[in-house]
C-alpha cells in the first residue's frame, strides 16, 4: 500500500538548496547597500577632509579657479548655476508635464493615450548626450536669433533639462492620476461637476502627494544631470543675471575637470568635495521622496 | 397621476448587449418609486440613464427617451441635470476633501460663496442624512476618514446639497448596517414631501417598507409596476410573484 501524500516528506537536500538560495538572495539584497556604502566612503574618503578644512571659504567665494597659482575654490557660483538650471527648467516642466499627465489620464482617447505614451516613453530613452546636441545644434542658433549674445547659456541648459525632466513627470503623473479612484471622478461629474472642475477640485488634490513624488524624482534627475548641461550651458562660472547669461553646474564642473586635476592634489579633493555635496541634495530629495509615498501610503 | 420623472421606451445596450429592453415606468412627484429586482436585471443601469451617468460608459448606447418635469434630459445642460437628479452609489465615496467641503462641494461649484450660507446648507444636510450629530465636532476632518456607515450618509448628504428634485439610491443599504439603514429610511420617508425619490434595492423588505410604487424588473424588463402594498399582494404576474416570494432571485 502506497503512503499518502500527507504522511510523506521531501527528500532532506531540499532544505540545503533552499538555504543555497535564501543566501544567495540575501547577498544580492545587502550587495546593494555595500555598493551605496562603498560609493560613500570612496567619496568621502578622497573629499571629506577638503570639504570640512575649506567649507567656509567654498560658501563664500564665488570664484572657482581651481588651477590658479593662487586657487580658490569658490563654491557659490556653481550652487546658484545648478539652483537657476534645475529652477528654471521646473518652471517649464512641471506645468507642462502635470498638464500632459491630466491630459493623458482624463482627457484622451485610448488611442492617443496609447500612442502618446510610447512617444513618452521614447523621449525618456534618448541618451544624455544626444540632448546636448540638439542643445548646441538646433536651440543655441535658436536663442542666439532671440536675441543672445551666446545660444550656449543658463535657459539652453533649462530647457534640455525641461525636455529631460518631462517624460519622467508625464509618466510618473499619470500613474499618480491614474491611480485615483474612478469613484471620485464619477462622484465629482455626478454632482455636476464638468470635467475640468472635476480635475481641478478633486483630482489633483486626491493625486497631489504622488505628483509631489514625481516632481521630486524629477529635481533629482535635473539636479544629477551632467553630459547635456556640459553641452549647453556655456560652462562659465559667475551668477547669472539674465536668463542669457551662461552658467555652471556642480556636475558639470566635475566632469570636466577631473581628468586634468593630479590625483590627490587640491583641486581633486575640491571636486570629490562637489560629489559628497551632490550626494548630499540627491540623498535629501530622495529621502523626502521616498517619505512622502510613504506618508501617502499610510494616509 | 402627477409624474416628475417619465421614463418611455427606455432601451440600453452596452455593445451588442441588451441591458434595459423598452422599459416605460414613471415617478410620482412627492413620492418613492421603489425597483426591485435580481442582480443583472438592469435596475441600475435604468438608473444611470436618469442623469445620464451612463454617458461614463462608451460603449452604451440609449434609445428612447427620459423626462424630467416634461423636459427630456438630453436636451437639458448636464450638468443641470446631474444637480437636478442626484444619485447615491451602492458603495460611498467620499471624495478626499474635508467634511464640510464634501457637502459644500456642489452649491460653491454653482458660486455660493458665503461662509454663512454654506454652513447652512453643511448642517442642513448633514442633519437631514442623520449624520450631523456625529461629525458636528470635526467637520474638518477627512471625509474618507469616516466609517463606511458614516461615509454613505456623507455622500446622501452631498447628494443633497443641491436641493434636487430627484434622489435616485442605488442599494444604498449594502455597506452599512441595518440601524443606519433604518434611520436613513425614516429620513426618505421626511424627504419624499420635497423631491421624488427612486430606490433600487436588492431588499424587498426596504421596498415594502417605504416605496409607494414598485416596479419589479427581470432580464432587463419591466414585469410589473403598481401600488405597493398591492404588488406584493396581488402582484398579477406569476413571476413577479415567485419573485416577492422569494422562490428565485
């Protein structure tokens, strides 16, 4: 007579393949927070002592000139020109971008829908340095023929970054929108609401926390944004005071000057200080990001 | 017999699927029109078409028509017509806004401003879905915070915020319990003296118990409409009987 399946057992080296894989999935997961812990210290390691000796000067100055016989590193310029690129540019990309997000949640066909989302979703493919193209070749003619001095400035690097940020912000829109219950949109339009005060008064407040999220996500990328604002921006350090003005970025510096400076010299440490102050903005949004669906979660 | 709201030939189809089949019936003003029927019988979609809600739904098509005081409803502004013909939906929905802002949500769309005004018309509904008692101390709290129970007097309350002249319930019983429900048909039969109510339920007893006139509908038909007290009595048809007797459904 055959045993029944309830009185059987699986053969024992099963529970050695299962804890096999518990730890390789356990490695995999702490993998992640080693590689983040390890980016850290690296950049810690070769900035921090630069960043705490000279801190007070870098927020003081705005004159970088890092290769001076007589450097200095003056922070200021390149914090006000990453603030007025990521600025500006989320002037341009959040209306706009929430704007196509409701239009692709409430107001489009499902053909359109479809069809606008591939597009969406192609923008968001297009490699960094193609945006610094279309940056130098198409707007920089562009603004120069609008009346600036140089096309490669402060509103080029805001509008690339625009058109990157968007995608991000249409798609991350529409899931927040989509992601409100139809019952509020019917409830709404059955009390005689038209559509657009049904947007307006219910729908974006009801979504408001997940379009604060994709706003967010979207300053990071902008801020974290490094070959097309390079590109575009004219790359000089001094405040702006017109939107023709050309401008410089925290990332920017660094990409363009790290290969020149010696290693472990001053100027080296200066730009790893950059990195931990990067770090630093993009951790901080994140961390309110990451709060703020949190908060969306339990209310 | 003076009727408010006149439905005639009333046909919908979602698709190629027949729903509502060429349904007559009419509500009698300061009166409960109770519909009962099984699920899928097309009660609620009768329902939908009253302040064309149903124009939600792409693929459904109407024909025939559906007046309101004599006025057919696809002649009215929508909007109008959705103030004028107010719906409660099987499930509530609080929309995510403040109490007092729920309620206040229709009358500031149509431009009552007054703080004063508005909190006339908050108590007064409130008051009016038996909710007021409850949530007197935190209007300003989140309407989605509230208890199922609560929020189905909430959105009853913003269901009549506008004043209309018809309340159509559709199950508005299911999410809640029976005292509330109870206390919620005590409040319909005040009601009736102002507008016309029209009531889908799943509970014969409710129709029993506060409709007028009921309508009995199956597979998208109308069996049999009458005074209620004689359908469930003498209903003339064997199925509407079988039906009230609770031999299917």
């Amino acid at each position: 007579m055959t045993t029944p399946i309830a009185r059987r057992r699986p053969s024992p080296w099963i529970r050695y393949v299962e804890f096999v894989i518990e730890g390789l999935i356990r490695v995999c997961g702490l993998s992640a927070i080693v590689f983040i812990l390890a980016i850290f210290l690296f950049i810690g390691k070769e900035g921090i002592g630069f960043l705490l000796t000279h801190l007070g000067g870098m927020l003081s100055s705005t004159d970088w000139s890092p290769t001076h016989d007589t450097p200095t590193f003056g922070l200021v310029a390149l914090l006000v020109g990453t603030v007025w690129c990521v600025g500006l540019s989320l002037l341009v990309s959040v209306p706009v971008g929430l704007a196509a997000a409701v239009f692709l949640s409430e107001f489009a066909s499902d053909r359109w829908r479809e069809f606008l989302k591939v597009v969406v979703e192609l923008l968001a493919a297009i490699p960094s340095v193609v945006w610094g193209f279309i940056g130098v070749m198409m707007l920089n003619p562009l603004l120069q023929s609008a009346g600036a001095q140089v096309g490669l400035n402060g509103l080029n690097g805001a509008i690339v970054l625009a058109l990157m940020t968007l995608p991000l912000l249409v798609s991350l829109g529409e899931d927040a929108l989509r992601a409100v219950p139809e019952s509020y949109r019917q409830a709404a339009i059955a009390m005689g609401a038209t559509k657009w005060e049904m947007v307006w008064r219910v729908l974006l407040p009801a979504a408001r926390r997940g379009l604060l999220v994709a706003v967010l996500l979207g300053v990071g990328r902008c801020v974290g944004e490094t070959m097309a604002v390079l590109m575009v921006t004219g790359h000089a350090v001094r405040i702006p005071h017109s939107l023709y003005d050309p401008v410089r970025t925290l990332t920017a510096t660094i990409a363009a000057e790290l290969g020149e400076a010696v290693r472990g010299g001053e100027h080296y440490q200066a730009l790893f200080a950059l990195g931990i102050l990067l770090f630093f903005v993009t951790f901080v949004v994140n961390l309110v990001a990451d709060y703020t669906v949190r908060a969306r979660r339990m209310g | 017999m003076d009727d408010l709201v006149r439905i005639e030939n009333l046909s919908i189809r979602y698709g190629e699927k027949a729903v509502v089949r060429n349904v007559t019936l009419a509500a009698p003003r300061n009166g409960i029109l109770g519909i009962v029927g099984p699920a899928g019988s097309g009660k609620s979609s009768l329902l939908t078409a009253l302040n064309r809600t149903i124009d939600f739904v792409p693929s459904a098509r109407v024909e025939g028509r559906v007046t309101l005081d004599g006025a057919d409803v696809r002649s009215l502004d929508i909007s109008d017509v959705r103030r004028r013909v107010a719906m409660v939906l099987p499930l509530p929905v609080g929309l995510p806004m403040s109490v007092y802002e729920n309620v206040a949500f229709a009358p500031r769309m149509v431009g009552v401003k007054r703080r004063a005004e508005l909190d006339e018309i908050v108590e007064r509904c409130l008051t009016q879905a038996a909710l007021w008692e409850e949530v007197k101390d935190r209007l300003n709290m989140l309407g989605t915070r509230l208890s199922g129970g609560q929020q189905q007097r909430l959105t009853l309350a913003r269901a009549l915020s506008t004043d209309p002249d018809v309340l159509c319930l559709d199950e508005f019983s299911i999410a809640i319990d029976p005292v509330t429900t109870m206390r919620i048909e005590a409040v319909l039969m005040e009601l009736k003296a102002h507008m016309t109510i029209i009531l889908v339920t799943n509970l014969l007893m409710q129709a029993r118990r506060i409709a007028d006139v009921t309508a009995f509908m199956l597979n998208g038909e109308l069996v049999e409409v009458g005074r209620t007290g004689e359908l469930f009595v003498f209903a003339r048809d064997p199925r509407t009987s079988d039906y009230l007797a609770g031999k299917f459904g």
